[in-house]
C-alpha cells in the first residue's frame, strides 16, 4: 500500500493541467478554482495530510454539486438539437449544448478522484 499514495500525486498533477486548460473558458474563474481545490487536496492525501473526515465532506460538496446540475443536464439532452449553431460568447470549444455535459463530467472526475483517495490514504 506504500506506492499506492503516488496515485494521488498524479491527480494532482491532472488537476493541475485541467486548471490550466480553463483559461479560455467564459466561466474559467468557477472551473480553474475547482481544479485548483482538488489539486491541493490531492496534494494533501499524498502527503498524508488530508484527513478522511474532511475528504468526506468535500465528496459531499461535489456529489450535491452534480445534483444541483443535473436537471440542467438532462434538460439538455432532452432537447438537444444537433443543428444549433454554435454560440463563441458560451464557450468557444464547442456548442452550449454540450458544456453542461463537460461541466458535470469535470466534477465526476473529481469525485471518482476524491473516492479513490478516501479508499486509499491512511490514517
């Protein structure tokens, strides 16, 4: 189990590069900071710091977090229609149809890093 915290140095890294991606993103303030978050708690599980009580909460954070988004989600794939045209004042990667499902998915990554973490840091 020694070399299994080096997983958490590697998310750490990830949510560092994502961060970085955000930069041309309208709303880049909200993503870079949840990135930046995850990465400093990573940062904190390898280091052994990070307690698994607060590692629960933040899981929790992100779990409503998702759930505040979905009906915004299903909304969207309810009534997605391929044949919008594309709006570069939303997002300048694709159209806005399809940032709320990239938005959600950044915070399932979050939380499957978060489990991971809290299944394997130690205490």
């Amino acid at each position: 189990m020694k070399n299994v915290k080096y997983i958490h140095l590697v998310f750490a890294i990830l949510f560092v590069l994502f961060a970085a991606v955000q930069l041309n993103d309208p709303d880049s303030g909200v993503w870079m900071s949840a990135y930046s978050a995850a990465a400093f708690i990573s940062i904190l599980s390898f280091l052994g710091k990070m307690p698994k009580k607060v590692l629960l909460l933040f899981m929790g954070v992100v779990a409503i977090s998702i759930g505040v988004m979905f009906p915004n989600t299903y909304s969207s794939l309810i009534n997605y229609d391929p044949n919008l045209i594309p709006n570069p004042e939303v997002t300048h990667t694709s159209d806005p149809q399809t940032e709320i499902f990239k938005e959600v998915g950044g915070l399932i990554v979050i939380l499957v890093a978060f489990i991971i973490q809290y299944l394997t840091i130690e205490e």
